[in-house]
C-alpha cells in the first residue's frame, strides 16, 4: 500500500480506502461488511469513510462494532463522519450545518461508532441557511474539546471552501484540511479546474469518491442494465438517471478496449486514472464483495503503466479535459 499526505497536514492516508455508503447497513450483511473491512485492513487500508446519513447511521453502527470487534490499534486506522444530512430522526435542527446540529451530530456519530474521537469530519455539503463562520467556529469547538482531529467539506464550490479559510484565518480558527468531491474519468471539473488554486496555495487535501461514477467505469452496464446493483435500489432513480446516460456507456465501451489492450480490468484502470493525480489524496472504494475489493486494492499496480501514451488516448476518448488543468 501507498501512504499519502492528506493536503499539507502530517497524516498519512492510504492511496486506497473503504467507504460505507449504500453498503453498510443496508446493501450488504454485517458478516460481508467484516469481511470487507477486514481484507482492507490486512491489504494496507487505514481509512474507513462514513457519515450520519448512510443507511440513517445504521452504517456508522455496523462500523463501530466492527471496530471494537477487532480489537485494531486506534492509532492504526482513520474514522470519518459527515454532518449535514441527519441520521434516523429529521427535523429543523437535526440537518445541516448550524453550531447546534454540527455539534450534536458529532457527538451522535461518536455513540454509534464506539468511538471517543473521529479522525476526520466533513460538512457533507454547503448550508445555505447557515453562515459559513458559525460552521467554522462550531467545527473548531469540536477540535477544541478532541472529538475531531481534522474537519472538512464534502461538494463545496471552491469559493465556500475559501471563505470557511478566510474566516478561521482571520479569526484565529482552524480551517478545512480536506475537501470529498466526486472524481473519475467522467466527473473531472472540480478537481482538475475549479480546486487548482486550493491545492497550489491552500494544500487542500482530498478524499474522492465513486472513482467508477458509481459502476458505469466498471464495464457493468456496457452490454446490459443489471438489476442487482446499486444504482437500482429504492431512493437512486436521480443517481441512475444520470449515470446511464448514452454517451457515458459509449465512452465506457471505448475505455475497456484500452483496458483490454493492457491487460487489465476495467476498473482497475479507472481507479489508477484517478491515482495519477497528484492531488488525490486518497481514493475511496466502495464494494458489496469480497471478491470485487480484492480486485480492485490491486489498482495501485496499474499506475505505472498509464504511460503519457496511454493517458493522451485516454483523453482522446473522454474528449473533456479541462481548459485549465493542474500541473
């Protein structure tokens, strides 16, 4: 396994990592999600993605125990949780980011994962309805009193994660370390375009998600509309909506013939496509078999043969490199 910085913080993450979402509690059984984490863990993996809203925090439940199950060095593995969302219960102070829900969520997600601290902590996404400094200052309280170590965002524009750096700096706060946008060779804006000046000047690091654009890189779809996955579960219609679109599979048909051509799976490629940015701190995979995660822990193998001849084909078949790029 491959040890990377979190953006310019002295924690070293694993290039690879395991998230939760629409597994843990709810895809998979907890006898399947002891297997998963258990053969991330073996394989190098010290981080385990989760958040408040996943499976209503049944999956953040399905975690904890897991840990305490096992028994692993706490100093060993890093914890996530996300605030915004809420977990079983809603209600105007039970979403979002004010210092009230920021706080009690906290404290909620630390009860059901066992846990006295979270390693990181995102704001899984912009509160329109809460001043950004009342979320600064909420989050510092909670590093102030050890229950996070670091906190970041989770689908913020590049200019909400400025102003949050903005106000901790000008009021002697600690500001976002860590930024969880999609990436993939599809979903590549944010971090190739509009994050350019966070990375260069600010060392935001990143967690990124759905390296696969949620099974579409994966070659699943390319021939057929499996109706065992993820994308066909109660709630997703707006996720399958717009993943399956034509051009998308067209463009997944042409990647596995590079795949193809290198000997490799199709996942395999895409995830070390995403590798290969310098500023993927770590990328987070998602699986419902043990199997699939074996394959694909193995990804960082791939990186070296995405020569600048393969990655300029690559991008001859994506056609939407961005008009400014990260150098």
């Amino acid at each position: 396994m491959e040890y990377r910085r979190l953006g310019k913080s002295g924690l070293q993450v694993s290039a690879l990592s395991l998230g939760s979402w629409l597994t843990f509690g709810k895809q998979i059984s907890d006898k399947v999600a002891d297997e998963l984490m258990s053969l991330a863990y073996e394989n190098g993996v010290n981080f385990f993605d989760n958040a408040e809203g996943y499976a209503e925090g049944r999956s953040e439940e399905v975690m904890g125990s897991i840990l305490k199950s096992k028994r692993w060095d706490r100093e060993s593995y890093i914890v996530s949780s996300k605030v915004y969302f809420g977990a079983e219960a809603k209600g105007p102070n039970r979403v979002g980011l004010s210092r009230k829900h920021v706080i009690e969520a906290c404290n909620a997600a630390l009860k059901r994962f066992q846990l006295d601290y979270l390693d990181l902590y995102f704001c899984h996404r912009p509160d329109a309805n809460t001043p950004i400094e009342e979320t600064v200052r909420a989050m510092n309280t909670l590093l102030e009193q050890g229950k996070i170590l670091y906190w970041g965002t989770s689908e913020w524009s590049a200019a909400e994660i400025m102003e949050a750096m903005l106000v901790a700096k000008e009021n002697h706060l600690i500001g976002p370390t860590m930024e969880q946008p999609q990436y993939n060779m599809i979903e590549r804006q944010k971090m190739e375009k509009e994050f350019s000046l966070l990375f260069k000047q600010y060392g935001l690091g990143t967690t990124i998600w759905s390296p696969l654009h949620s099974g579409v890189l994966s070659g699943k779809y390319n021939n057929s509309d499996p109706g065992d996955t993820r994308l066909h579960m109660a709630g997703l219609d707006w996720l399958k909506n717009r993943t399956l679109a034509e051009e998308k599979i067209k463009i997944a048909h042409q990647v596995k013939n590079v795949a193809d051509e290198l000997g490799v799976s199709m996942p395999k490629l895409a995830i070390a496509w995403c590798l290969k940015n310098p500023y993927v701190s770590t990328v987070i995979l998602g699986a419902s078999k043990v199997e699939q995660l074996k394959e694909n822990l193995s990804s960082l193998d791939v990186v070296d043969l995405l020569t600048d001849d393969v990655m300029e084909r690559l991008e001859g078949i994506l056609q939407n490199k961005p008009a400014i790029t990260i150098s």
